[in-house]
C-alpha cells in the first residue's frame, strides 16, 4: 500500500494581503491625522519652497537664514492677506442669525410661490413662535461658536507645527536627499530615486503656483462681479471662492450654493436672486475649461476620474485639509508609479485621457501570447 498523502491546501492569494495593507494603511492615516496632517503639509510645502532657498544658499545666504527668510515672506503675506478680512468676516459673523432667519423666510415665500396654488395658506406666525425662533437661533448659533472655536484651536496647533517641521525641512532638504542617496547601494536605483524627487518637487510645486495664480484670478474677479452686482462684502466672497477653488469638483459647488443663500437673503427679485451664483459658475466654467488648462499644460493634466476619487479619500480621510492635497498627492503617485514596473499600469490611469477612442475589435482579434 503506498502512503496516504496530506491534502493540498491552496494558499491565500497574494493580492488579498495586499488589499488588507491597503484598507490598513488607510484607517491608519484617518486615526493619525493629528501627526501625520503637519507632517504631510510640511513635506508638500517643503517641494514648493525648496528650490527658493537652494538659490539663496547659491548666493551665499546659509540655509537656516534662507529657510527663515522665505518663512517670514510667507506668513507675513498671509498674515497681511487676512487682516484685510478680519472686519467683513466679523460684519457677516455677526449678522449670521438675522441672516439665517431671512433665508428660511425666503424659502418659504419660494415654497408657497411653487406649491402654494390650491392649499390654504399657513397661519401668521405668533409673537411667542419668532421668540422661540429667536431663542433657537440663538443656542444654535452658540453651539456653532464653541464649534469653530474648537476647530481654531486645532488649526493654530497644527499650523504651528507645519510651520516649525517647514523650517527645519528647508534647513536640511539637501542633507536629506544627501543622505538618501548613500543609504541606497545600486547607483540604477539611487537615479530613479533622486529624479522622482527632483521631478516631484518640479511638478507639485509648479501645480501649487499655477493653481494660485489661477486662484488669485478667479477670486478677484468674482469680487468685481459681486460688486457690480450689489452683494455685500465682495472681498470676502471673492476670498472664499480662491481658497475653495484649491478643493476640485466639490469647493466649487459647495460656493455656488453659499452665493445661492446669499443671494436670496440679499434681494428680492428672482433674477438677482441668482446672478451671484450664475455669475461665479460662469467664471469657474471659464478658469477650469480654457485658462486653467492652457496654463497647465499636458505635462499636468490628469484624469478627472481619478482626481475626483482622489478628492473624495483625501477628504474623507483629513477632512477639508486632505482635499486641498489630493491633487499634489496623486501628482507623487504618478511619480512613483512611473519608475515601479509594476505600477506603470496604474500611471496609464492617471494621467489625462488625450487619445481617440479606438475600436476594440482589433484588440479582441489578437491571440494571448502563451
């Protein structure tokens, strides 16, 4: 009789390990967000910033001082920026309530004007019902307060320590590379890893300037537009619709539907009502359709689908500050995934549909190879 033999038990495959590193990976990053946010802000910043403290340093400037200088423009800038915003934002803070009052009275006016025919009318509302609206207005908007001042305290920790992590990463950028090379023993290796850096830093930090330049268009001409309509506080809203630009797809739908509510708490025509909004999708059409990828380039262009599910993990998983980096993070995946072989694949995806659709006849007539 011959030995009876075990029976052959199948391994896992290898790609369900990898999709368990991958979901790992992803709620780690969501649980980390205090740590990892800063650090991950600082090294995007770092690829943008990098190259003017390199030509300091060439004309005799020693990095730290380099560092410190272009820190101190920054934030001073910044800083200016926001002083100009202080008062309109504290005007439209304070007014918040009487603002939310009018637009939940201008939409029932709208919901009566569209399904009021044939219903009888609502009663009048009583003194005692607008003092139980003031009074729920009023713990709302306290409860918003303790919200954003929550929130603001988070934002000045964390800016801190982006800025702090910054200046040391621009102190020690090339030391850094520096010393990257020598811990990589094959010279192939070591230049495939140096020019994803080189080619990272050129692409993220050319993308970042673009997009604020953009940005910085789209904001001051919504401005004038507000203005000569007659909405108040332009520069606010001008300011707002810059930095929510940054957030692809869902920033500018979230600032059409802002300038929506204040255009029907501001006036009382239909048409007026929608000309702020009507007017910023007009402008955003024409940056995102015609200037935007003009400026670009195709060395840039990516494809939207990706970018959009880009924006949607990002987000998910670092909230606001996550979608504003979704696009620089998938421009460092492309760059990785154009010197991994096995990634290149996955390059192809990303990077902007510019070919005609072609038949798949052709392709279904070839033969595998064996």
């Amino acid at each position: 009789m011959g030995t009876p033999t075990a029976p052959r038990t199948r391994g896992v495959p290898r790609w369900v390990g990898l999709a368990l590193l991958v979901v790992a990976t992803v709620f780690l990053l969501r649980a980390a967000k205090l740590v990892l946010l800063p650090v991950t802000l600082a090294v995007l910043l770092t690829f943008v910033l990098a190259p003017a403290v390199r030509r300091l340093r060439d004309l005799g400037l020693p990095a730290p001082a380099g560092a410190g200088l272009v820190l101190v423009s920054l934030v001073a800038a910044l800083l200016l920026f926001g002083s100009t915003l202080v008062t309109p934002a504290a005007t439209w803070w304070e007014r918040a309530p009487a603002n939310l009052q009018q637009l939940m009275e201008a939409l029932e006016r709208l919901r009566a004007a569209l399904f009021g025919n044939g219903q009888p009318a609502a009663p009048a509302a009583s003194p005692l019902d607008d003092a139980q609206l003031q009074e729920q207005l009023r713990h709302e908007g306290m409860a918003l307060t303790r919200v954003v001042l929550g929130q603001f305290w988070y934002f000045v920790v964390s800016a801190a320590a982006t800025v702090i992590l910054l200046f040391f990463l621009l102190c020690t950028e090339y030391h850094l590379v520096w010393r990257t090379m020598l811990a990589i023993g094959r010279p192939r290796v070591r230049a495939l890893v140096l020019s994803g850096i080189r080619e990272a830093q050129r692409d993220i930090g050319r993308f970042l300037t673009t997009m604020t330049l953009l940005n910085i268009g789209l904001g001051i001409g919504t401005g004038l537009v507000l203005h000569a309509i007659g909405l108040p506080n332009p520069i606010l809203w001008g300011t707002l619709a810059a930095l929510l630009n940054f957030v692809f797809y869902i920033g500018p739908v979230l600032m059409a539907v802002l300038l929506l509510m204040a255009g029907i708490t501001t006036f009382d025509h239909a048409g007026l009502m929608l000309a702020p909004a009507l007017a910023y999708l007009a402008l955003n059409a024409l940056e995102s359709n015609l200037v935007g990828p003009w400026l670009m380039g195709r060395r840039l262009r990516l494809n939207p689908v990706f970018v959009f599910l880009s924006v949607l993990l990002w987000g998910w998983i670092w909230g606001m500050a996550g979608a504003l980096i979704a696009v620089p993070m998938l421009l460092a995946l492309r760059t990785v995934c154009r010197r991994v072989p096995r990634l290149r694949v996955l390059c192809g995806f990303i990077n902007e549909v510019d070919t005609p659709p072609q038949p798949f006849g052709p392709l279904l007539a070839r033969r595998p190879p064996r």
